[in-house]
C-alpha cells in the first residue's frame, strides 16, 4: 500500500468513530420490542425466505433512500428474537446498554447466547457491548461468530473493519469493508473506502 494510501487510512480511522457511533444509535432506536409483545422469528423456514426476500430487495434499491429503509426492515428482522425468553433478555440487554451500564448488558448478553447460541443478533449485540467497553478482541470474536451465523451481517461486517482501522490493520479493514458494501451498495461506512485511481470501489 502507497504512503499515501497509509495516511488516507489512519486519517480516516478517526471518523471511523463517529461512524460507529451514529450506528449505535440506530441500533438502539431498532432495539427489539418489549417483552410483552415480542418479535419473534416463527417457522425457521419461512424466516429464512423472508431473509433472503429483503436483502434482494436490497440489492436492487436505487437510490440511498430507499436503500437506508431496506436497512431497516434488515435490523428489524435480524432483532427477531427465537423465542419469548430470548426476546425478553435482549430487551433488558438493550435497556442496559442505553443506561451505559455496559457490564450489565454483557452479562444478560452472555445468558443470551448461552440460551439462544444460534441467534445472530445475540453474539453481534455483545460484539457491540464489548466494542464500547473497548475489548476489541472480544468483539471481533463476537463479530465471526455473528458472520458464521448470518453471512451477510453488514453491520458486523462494518464494525469489524472500525477495529480494524484501529488496530491498524488497514488492508484488512479496507477488504472487510469491500464485502459489506458488496451485500449494502448505500452501507454509511462506506465513506471509509479508500478509493485508488483507477479501480472501482
């Protein structure tokens, strides 16, 4: 990589803050319902089809508008919790987290997965949690197990690439931002793309 290229990067990585920060607080707006009326994913199968449904829907929105609320509806599906006790704990989680009480919430969010290993959502809330409590390692473990269960996480894709950035991985973070833009062509983060001359992003 160019020297250039370098400082592009490491000026860049300081913005990658504030981006992520503007995602949390999407993510909290998209936190799931309460426990008395829980999203809940239903039939694994038709759960599944509707996944798939939204992100060609995605893939063929036009304008940065209509990809923002397909990104959306992707939030809402991924917060569907497997079951009542899995919504009801990612309920207090989220609470916790809202209240900074990041500990807290990494503590139900351990209960969490431990109950509902499966969920995506799940491991990518702790990933965030632990992002914010600046265990970075934590969080990128969280972060793979999120992607090994819902490959096309572009959330997790994108928070994965901020630590990245931090950590000074930078040709790393800038492939791992690639992919997410490949699954979200309006991803916010895409801003942190360093554009060479002469290839598309």
């Amino acid at each position: 990589m160019h020297a250039r290229s370098r400082r592009a990067l490491t000026m860049r990585s300081g913005v990658a803050g504030v981006a992520l920060c503007l995602a949390l607080l999407a993510a909290s707006v998209l936190s799931p319902l309460r426990a008395e009326e829980p999203a809940l994913q239903g039939d694994a199968v038709a759960y599944a089809a509707e996944g798939d449904r939204l992100f060609v829907f995605l893939a063929a929105t036009k304008t940065e508008a209509e990809g923002r609320a397909m990104e959306d509806e992707i939030w809402r599906f991924w917060m569907r919790a497997p079951d009542q006790e899995a919504a009801a704990l990612m309920d207090r989680a989220m609470e916790r987290r809202r209240t900074y009480d990041f500990a807290g919430a990494v503590e139900i969010l351990d209960r969490l997965v431990a109950i509902a290993p499966g969920w995506a959502e799940a491991w990518n809330q702790r990933a965030t949690v632990r992002f914010l409590q600046e265990d970075y390692e934590g969080s990128l473990a969280d972060i793979r197990e999120t992607l090994d269960r819902e490959p096309r996480h572009f959330g997790a894709m994108a928070g994965m690439a901020i630590i990245l950035l931090r950590q000074g991985r930078a040709e790393l973070a800038q492939a791992t931002l690639h992919r997410a833009v490949a699954i979200h062509p309006w991803l916010r983060e895409r801003s942190l793309i360093v554009v060479v001359p002469g290839k598309d992003i």
